[in-house]
C-alpha cells in the first residue's frame, strides 16, 4: 500500500515539475520551440529608425531700437535753479 502511494506521489511531482517548466506567465500559447525544447531561430532586433530634426520656432529678426544720445545720459534734462 505504501509502494503504491509513493509511486502515485512521485508521478504527481513529475507531472507537476514538467508543467511548471512549460508556465506560461503571459497566458500566451507556448510556441513549439517551447515544448518541444528547440531554440526559435535568432532574428536580430529590428534597427532604429533616425529621429527627424526638431523644428524650433525662430521669431524673425526684430530691428533694434536706435541707442538713446550720449548727451541725454551725462547732462541733467532739467538745469538746476
């Protein structure tokens, strides 16, 4: 009875480490390299494609204003009585 009961214990362990090798987490179905124990061929990742240039915005040059007179700066506006 023993022997029986082991023996049914061991096949339950098998089966069960078997199926936990082949867990799928995503829940998609397992791809024949999976089961079967074969590697998918190697595909190189796809190559990054190059950014395009950011465009930035650039206001047109304004005109400057003309510079105040020297003379304004040093000589006071109003003379002192």
């Amino acid at each position: 009875m023993k022997i029986a009961l082991h023996f049914i214990l061991l096949l339950l362990i098998q089966d069960f480490s078997s199926s936990w090798k082949l867990c799928n987490i995503n829940k998609k179905p397992l791809g024949p390299a999976v089961v079967f124990g074969r590697r998918p061929p190697y595909r190189p990742p796809p190559s990054p494609k190059p950014n395009p240039p950011i465009r930035t915005y650039k206001p047109p040059p304004s005109p400057l204003p003309p510079p105040p007179p020297l003379y304004s700066l040093v000589t006071p506006s109003a003379p002192y009585p």
